[in-house]
C-alpha cells in the first residue's frame, strides 16, 4: 500500500455557459504570458521596448502552434489517417498532440522573418527568450498534469503519480497504454513534475551564465545552451515515459530527435563562440533601431503641440 504519493486534479475542464475551459489550454496561455513577461524585461536591459517583443509575439505563437501540431500530426500519422483515423482530428488541439519540436522550430522561423524584417539582432532576441521558453515549457506541463497524461512506468517512490477515474481527463482511461491492466493503486513517474524541475533549473542556469559571461559568450551563445540543456533533460525523461510512441532501433523518436538536436546544440554554441558577434555590440545596434522606431513618434508629437501653441497664440488675443 503506497501511503505516500502525488495525487491527480479530479477536473481537467470547466464549464461558462455553453462554453467549455480546458485547464490545458489556460496553462499553455499561462506559459506564453510568462514567457513574453520574462523575455521584454530581459530585452529591455539590451534596449529594445516592450512593444518589439509583444509584435514579435504575435507573429512567432501562432506558427509555433501550427508547428507543434504538424509535429505531431507527422510523428503519429495512424491517429489522423488510415482505416481508424479521422482528419478532422488535426484541429482538435484540445485533445492533445502538440510536439515541442515543431513548435520551436516553425516559432523560431517565424520569429526571424518578422526580426530580419524589423532589423534587431536575431542572436539577441533568441538569448533573451532562452529562459522564458524554458519556464514556458515548466509552466506548460502542468497541463499533461490536469490531462493525466504523458506519465512515466511503474514505480513505488513516494511521489509517485497516482491516477484516478473522475472527470474526464484523457489518461484516465488508458494507465499502461500498452493493453496490459494495472494494478488498482498503482504509481507513476510523475514525467511531468521532472520536466518542470529540470527547466526551472535550467532557466536559472542561464539566467546565471548571462550575468557572468556577459562580454565572454557571442550573442546566440544562450539559446544553444539553452538547447543543450532541454534536450540532455528530455532525453532521459523521455525513455521513462510509457505512452504510445514509435520506436526506431529500439529508441522511442522523440529520444532520437533529443539526441540529434543535442549534438547540433553543442556544434552551434562551439561555431558562435568563433563567428558570432559579441552581445554588446548587437544591444547597441539594437538601441540605435530601437530610437530609429521612437523617432517619428517623438516627431509627430512635438508637431502636434506646436499647431497646439500656434493655435493658442492665435485665439489669445480674441478670447482677452
């Protein structure tokens, strides 16, 4: 009898009116919040404003969802195709099967081509946004959390994930996945909980490294650590996980994808140290866009207050 373990949230949505919340959903809202808060004030200290990342925001959210979803939409193809699939499940997002992967990746290419547009320094904003993505993606967890989903294996540790039958959350009904019936009380590897740790730690790592290798790393030097980070992380997380997955020699994709980008992590931030461009030189290029930007602002304004004060000048005399 396990006499302690991590319980499971009873409710994984909620009704107003005729209009149904997913928890999931609000942690994903909650997350990007987070993210945009984190990475406008880091991007401030390098002069950029507020408005530059919220419009960059705007641009990058979007595509990283339609890229998460292609993601998985790809690497599970059988769901939406096939005898048993149902295409019309592709815009159910509320169901599950949102990759990170695609997320960061179609995210990041939209991110650059609103950036080169504008004129600020990509490595710039991609160090700024390294911790935000991974307090983002903490923050995110919670959800598989609500959804009783994306566990690990057995295991008779005290934090231990325990499900239940309540609600109607997706994993509820599906404990082992692979067909095999658990044992009532049966504990999870709570992947979720180490995922959320695991980027905690890394935000700060970064955040910590940023401060005191601020004139020794190239800009774009942070991202690649925080790539590094996030999938050494995911990939031993990753091989705990029991839900459906293809495999391929023996390794679940995800594991493999891990892998890959980890060694491309570690080749990028040893390329950056020796053609990348030092950060405070971008934070001055950047200052420079960023008063090019202020500027017909700045004009307009003190146009309008002088045809205010020449038509002060004017009334003046009639209204004496």
């Amino acid at each position: 009898m396990n006499l302690a373990y991590i319980p499971s949230p009873t409710v994984s949505q909620f009704h107003i009116g005729s209009l149904t919340i997913h928890i999931y959903a609000l942690t994903m809202l909650l997350g990007i919040v987070a993210a945009v808060w984190i990475t406008s004030a880091r991007w401030k200290r390098y002069g950029g404003t507020f408005d530059q990342i919220l419009d960059t925001t705007l641009v990058a959210v979007p595509c990283g969802i339609v890229g998460a979803r292609l993601y998985h939409v790809i690497t599970t193809p059988e769901r939406f195709f096939g005898p048993n699939g149902d295409w019309v499940e592709i815009f159910r997002v509320w169901n599950g099967g949102l990759g990170i992967w695609g997320a960061i990746a179609l995210g990041a290419l939209g991110a650059w081509v609103w950036v080169r547009h504008r004129h600020y320094p990509m490595a710039l904003l991609a160090d700024a946004i390294a911790p935000a993505l991974l307090v983002a993606q903490a923050v995110g967890r919670l959800g598989n959390w609500f959804n009783q989903e994306l566990y690990g294996r057995p295991t008779t540790l005290p934090w231990g994930l325990r499900l239940n039958t309540e609600g109607s959350a997706i994993g509820n009904a599906e404990q082992c996945y692979d067909g095999a019936t658990c044992p009532t009380g049966t504990l999870f590897h709570p992947t979720f909980l180490y995922e959320m740790i695991w980027n905690l730690i890394g935000a700060a790592l970064i955040v910590w490294v940023g401060r005191k290798a601020v004139r020794t790393l190239k800009a774009g030097s942070l991202f690649a650590l925080y790539v590094v980070w996030y999938t050494a992380g995911r990939t031993w997380i990753e091989m705990l996980r029991i839900d459906f997955s293809h495999e391929f020699l023996g390794l679940r994709v995800n594991v493999w994808v891990s892998i890959v980008v980890f060694i491309l992590g570690v080749i990028a931030f040893i390329v950056i140290q020796r053609v990348g461009k030092p950060t405070p030189l971008l934070a001055e290029k950047l200052r420079t866009v960023t008063e090019l930007e202020e500027r017909p602002r700045d004009e307009r304004s003190d146009a309008h207050d002088g045809r205010a004060e020449r038509g002060a000048s004017r009334s003046g005399p009639h209204d004496a």
